[in-house]
C-alpha cells in the first residue's frame, strides 16, 4: 500500500484498460483506496482487492470487489466514442 499514490490508474487484473484513478488512501486504520470510476463516481476498496502495483497502476483482484463496483466498472467506457 505505500507504494500506491493518489492518481495512479487503476485496472481489473487481466485486462489492459484503466477505469478509474486513486483519490484517496487511507494510511490508518484498515488502508482502504477511495477509487474514481469514470462514469460511476467514487468507491472505497479495500487493501485486501490490491493484486499488485507497479509502474504506477494498481491492479483488483475483481473476485474481492463488490457487485455495485464491479457493474460501474463494466459500465465505465459507455460514455465513450468508439470511433475515437
């Protein structure tokens, strides 16, 4: 956890596109991330979804997130133009 910065990206473990950013750490009590996702808003995460960090993006193991986080992170990329 001290190696997770706010604004780093954030991604599901196994795939390539970023949904969100880190807002906010936690460093006292249980070490929670408040986590933006685009599209959905702020979710708090706890240390325990952190798979791994490194070069600046944190990875969530997505079997260790709830269902409302994991239906916005399926949803984060609507917005989005495809032709772009």
């Amino acid at each position: 956890m001290d190696a997770i910065e706010e604004g780093f990206e954030v991604f599901v473990s196994g795939n390539d596109k970023p949904f969100g950013a880190v807002r906010r750490i936690a460093r006292h009590g249980g070490g929670e991330l408040v986590i933006y996702v685009e599209n959905a808003g702020d979710f708090t995460v706890s240390r325990e979804a952190v798979a791994a960090v490194r070069a600046q993006k944190v990875m969530l193991d997505p079997a260790k997130l709830d269902k409302r986080l994991r239906d916005a992170i399926r949803h984060a990329h609507d917005a989005e133009d495809p032709s772009i």
